[in-house]
C-alpha cells in the first residue's frame, strides 16, 4: 500500500493545532517531517499516531484536573 503524505496545512488542520506548533514538534522529533521545495510533508500514518499519542489518557490512575 502507498504511503499517502499530507502537506503541512492538513497535517496541522488533522492535529487541531497550528503550523508553528506542528513545525515545532518536527524539530523536537515528535513527528517525521520531509522536505518538499520549500515546505515540509508528513506520513498520514504518522499524523494519525501523533494525534492518538495527543489525546488525553483514560488512565484511571491520572488525576482529574477541575476548571
């Protein structure tokens, strides 16, 4: 199956945040980027796991935060 890789802004639309932020996560390693005449692209598969590893834990364990 081919790897289908979104442009930055689907990937940061898909992730709920913005381009800076996701550029940022590039550069801590968080997600795979590649560079694309001037701009970066990203794997589905790795927008997708990065925005499963984003969701909040319903670890029973983790403390509700009021607010």
């Amino acid at each position: 199956m081919a790897k289908r890789y979104l442009g930055i802004d689907e990937a940061a639309a898909k992730l709920g945040i913005s381009k800076d932020e996701l550029n940022l996560l590039r550069t801590k390693g968080e997600i795979r980027g590649f560079a694309d005449r001037g701009t970066f692209k990203f794997i589905e598969e790795d927008v997708n796991e990065l925005a499963r590893r984003m969701q909040p834990t319903s670890d029973p364990d983790v403390p509700m935060i009021d607010g």
